[in-house]
C-alpha cells in the first residue's frame, strides 16, 4: 500500500516535529540545570553547616540565654527570707454602698406616673 502525502501536509508535519523537539530540548535543559543547581545549592549547604556547626549556631537554645547567665548587679548567694505563717484567717469586710437615693426616687416617681397613666 502506498501513500501519497501533499506538500502541504509535510510541511505541517514538519513544523509539528519541529515544535516537539524544540519542547522536549527545553525540557531537558529545564532537567539538567534543575540537577546541577540543586548539587550547588547541597554544596553551598555542606559548607555553611560545617561553620554552623563549629561556632554552635545549631544547638537548640542558641537564641535563648542560659539560665546561668545573670546581670552583674545580681549576687548568687541571696539570703533566704524567712516567711511567718499567721494562723488567724482574715475575714474581709465588704461595706455595703450607699444607695444613691436621689437616683432611686427619679426612678420611683417615674414608675408611679406610668401606672397612673
């Protein structure tokens, strides 16, 4: 069986191929850079975490103070305090307020001229 094919059909073949292999070369380059940036970017890892490592930037309390370290001002040795328990238990006293007696009887005689009207 043969085939017979019109130029123009070719042409469009062509470029159709064409278009592909320009995608899949871009894929590839996208790949290849994509593996050998990552394998700097391990590098560049590598390298700061060894200083990291030798100036203890990673030890978990790095940005937290110790609790060793104090203000100069402040002596170790304090003096105990003693505390005294006192037995008798304090009631406290609440005094009751005054009532605003004006206020209460605004109150009231409104409430009365409501139920008269």
């Amino acid at each position: 069986m043969v085939t017979i094919y019109s130029q123009q059909s070719i042409e469009g073949a062509t470029m159709f191929r064409l278009t592909q292999i320009i995608r899949n070369l871009f894929i590839r380059f996208e790949a290849w850079f994509g593996v050998v940036l990552q394998s700097f970017a391990n590098l560049f890892k590598k390298f700061f975490g060894f200083f990291a490592k030798v100036f203890g930037l990673t030890s978990p309390n790095y940005f937290l103070e110790s609790t060793e370290v104090q203000d100069t001002k402040q002596t170790k040795a304090e003096q105990p305090t003693a505390t005294i328990q006192n037995s008798t238990t304090d009631t406290p006293t609440t005094v009751p307020r005054r009532a605003n007696s004006k206020l209460d009887n605004y109150y009231l005689n409104m409430a009365r001229d409501v139920k008269k009207n």
